[in-house]
C-alpha cells in the first residue's frame, strides 16, 4: 500500500479538478497544471480512477448520504474518496482519515463530520450498499444510461464486454517504424531496456506494462512511436501502392499519415482545419523522417485545382463521438450527450459527400470512426452507398470484423473501405 503523507492533498486538487469535470470542464485541461511529479501522479491516479467509476460512487453516496443536495465540491472528495478506498492502494483509515484533513483544505471544514460519518457507514454497511445499488445500471456498468443502451442496441451479443473494456486501463502499444528498425530487432532493444512487449501483427508491439515515452529506446530518433493496435489498421487496410496519390483528410495528431508513409512510398496530403494542429502533424513527421504536403483545410470544402489529378486512396478518420477510446478519456462518456451522435453522423455523411469528389475512378476511400455506435458507423456507410452513384464497400484487406470493440489488446474502431467504379 501507498504512503499517505501526500493523499490529503491529491484528494483536494482530484476533487477540484472532478467538480470542474462535473460542470463540464475538460479533463484534459484541467490536469494541464504545475503539480510536483509525486504529487502529480497520485492526483491523476485517483481522478481518472474517480471518473472511470462515476456511475459508481455517484451512487454510493445517494444511497448513504442522509443531507440532500451537498456542496459539489465536497460530494466530488466523496467520490474521490471512495474510488481511492476501493482501489486497495491505501489502508482504509487512511483514506477517511485524509479524506478528513481535505475538508480543510477546500475550505470546508464544516463538512469533516458528514464526510467521515459518510465514508465510515460505507465500510461499515458495504455489503447492503451494494445490494441498493445494485439495480442502477449507471452504477453496475459505470456508463450514463443512453450510452449503455445505445451499445446494447449495436452490439446485443457483446455490449456488456465493451462497457467492462471501456471502464479498464487502457493498453499502450507500439508502432515501429519499419524504414529504421524491423520488429524483431526493435522488440530486442526493449528486452535489452527491461521492458516485456509482445507482437499483435504488422508493426504492432503491445507493451507489458506502460512507460512514459521519453524511455523508450529509440524514441526521439524516430524508431518507434506510440500507437493503439486498433488505429494501425488504417495503413493496412487502405490497400496502398507505391506511386499513389493519398489524403488523409483529417490528419492530426499525425499518427496515421506517419504510418501510411513508413508503408509505401506515396504522395501524401495531410489536412486539419486547426493550425496548431498541423504544427503537430509537421513535428511527428520530422521526428520519423517522414515527408508530407501538411496544410490547415476544411476537408468538406477541398477541391482539386485544374491540373491536379484526383486521389487514389482518402482516409477519412473522421470527428466521432469517441465511444471507442473513452476509457483513455474517462470525462469524456460523463460530458457527451445523447444529441452528440446524430450531431456527429451529420456532419460524417458531410465529409464523405465531399471527399468521394475527389476520389479517382477506381479509387478506395477507408471511413474510420474511433466509435463503437452503429448510428456513427454502418448506418453511415449504408446510407452512403444507397445515395452515392458507383459506391460499393469493398473487403478490408485484413480480413477482420468492420467493428473492432475496446478489450485488453486494442480500443474501440469501425472500418469501411469504400471503393468508386472505374
């Protein structure tokens, strides 16, 4: 178990940043601070555990709390709180005991009593707590109630395995660039460096456990760079060719224009509507020696001037609700809203109706989503094909599912690879 010199104030600043969240602030943002690396850490630990268990904890204390309507804040340290008590990394008097001391430390002291008689009747009254929350499917499943039926209705054979994947630590897996390094020789490099990997296919290393970047061999020279297994399949499965005309139509961060040119030798367009994006694209390129056209557009508006050939393959990694990788994102499932998807699906049908224009006759367009609906996904791609004259989805090259689900290898991905009649 963890020291607990420092837990007092991780549970203050986890509490803070997971009442803003709760108000509609950005996770991302809110841990974009200036803690102490140690104390970092344990504040990151305990908010992205808090949120990934919301559903939960939300529903522990409803079911114990005798006072309605608590002060956000302090029903945020609740929460806080018990994930940190479930979690088995602290003693449990610990946490009520730090839990306590936070109350003044957010200025609060007037709530020590409720909090510490809260998180006590919980250890005391466990077993019956769960029995009450039991039948609350956002606290079995920890997922709002639209999202979880939403899933059921799209995948009713696997939906509960893809809520489960979804609420797990996300894996952090390799891509390595074949221009410097093969597999084998690079898999050797993080043996030699102490760390396990294991090879999912293509350029795919799966690491044993998570490292930050910085330490791994070879990073900063360009030969490996870090990459879900899910999302490498966009390079496989746009059937590419040396000589070929290619835009990736919504680029950023980089990844997989970066992989698409570690694959073939091919022209490549990389477009995002935000420059400081494309900043990102440009610096990921640099860092693997790659070349590409980067350029800040509107990919619903592109046109092709009157001496430029149409393209031979599009990817279109398009805006999703990002269902798929919401466990990397824990706030993310907590902020959306049931009018996201069709808000997103609109603007999807948008995006494809203007990149099939500039699409060479026989060309393939791949259409990615990082989501796991299918109102984002085949009801996309079915409606396209029904409206768009010599459209017709064609075998992904790899010979997998079109809907991949978040589990322990991969997050969540939906290809289509959509080919136009010569």
């Amino acid at each position: 178990m963890k020291a607990s010199a420092a837990l007092a104030p991780s549970l203050r600043d986890a509490a803070r940043i997971v009442s803003r969240v709760a108000q509609g602030g950005s996770l991302a943002r809110e841990l974009d601070g200036g803690e102490s690396s140690a104390l970092r850490a344990a504040v990151v630990d305990i908010t992205y555990g808090t949120l990934r268990r919301y559903g939960r904890v939300q529903a522990i204390v409803k079911a114990l709390s005798r006072r309605g309507g608590a002060d956000l804040l302090v029903e945020s340290l609740l929460w806080c709180a018990l994930y940190a008590l479930e979690s088995g990394r602290y003693a449990e008097y610990t946490v009520v005991d730090q839990a306590v001391k936070a109350c003044a430390m957010l200025n609060q002291p007037h709530a020590r009593g409720y909090v510490n008689g809260l998180l006590r009747g919980f250890l005391r009254e466990r077993g019956s707590v769960e029995s009450r929350i039991r039948a609350d499917p956002e606290a079995r499943f920890q997922h709002p109630a639209w999202w979880i039926a939403a899933l059921r209705e799209s995948q009713p054979q696997r939906w509960q395995a893809a809520l489960e994947a979804g609420n797990s630590h996300p894996p952090m897996c390799l891509r390595v660039n074949r221009r410097r390094a093969s597999v084998l020789e690079y898999q050797a490099k993080l043996s030699a460096a102490g760390m396990a990997a294991r090879h999912l296919g293509g350029e795919a290393l799966l690491l044993e456990r998570p490292v930050p970047v910085e330490q791994l061999p070879g990073f900063a020279a360009g030969e490996v760079s870090v990459q879900d297994a899910g999302a490498q399949r966009a390079a496989r499965c746009l059937d590419l060719r040396d000589g070929q005309r290619v835009l990736d139509a919504c680029a950023a961060p980089g990844g997989k224009s970066a992989h698409i040119l570690e694959s073939a030798e091919v022209a490549l367009t990389a477009l995002d509507q935000d420059p400081a994006r494309c900043a990102r694209i440009v610096g990921t390129l640099e860092r693997l020696g790659l070349r590409a056209h980067v350029q800040s557009a509107d990919c619903t508006r592109i046109a092709l001037g009157r001496d430029e050939a149409p393209y031979d393959r599009i990817l279109a990694d398009v805006p999703c609700s990002a269902s798929g990788v919401a466990r990397r994102h824990p706030d993310l499932k907590w902020l959306r809203r049931p009018t996201d998807i069709p808000a997103f699906a609109a603007r999807q049908h948008e995006i494809l109706d203007a990149l099939w224009r500039v699409l060479a006759p026989g060309g393939k367009l791949l259409y990615v989503t990082c989501s796991v609906f299918a109102r984002e996904n085949d009801e996309v791609i079915d409606a396209f094909v029904s409206r768009a004259p010599g459209a017709a989805v064609a075998a992904l090259p790899d010979g997998a599912s079109a809907q991949m689900l978040p589990d322990a290898e991969h997050d969540g991905f939906y290809y289509a690879l959509l080919q136009k009649q010569a």
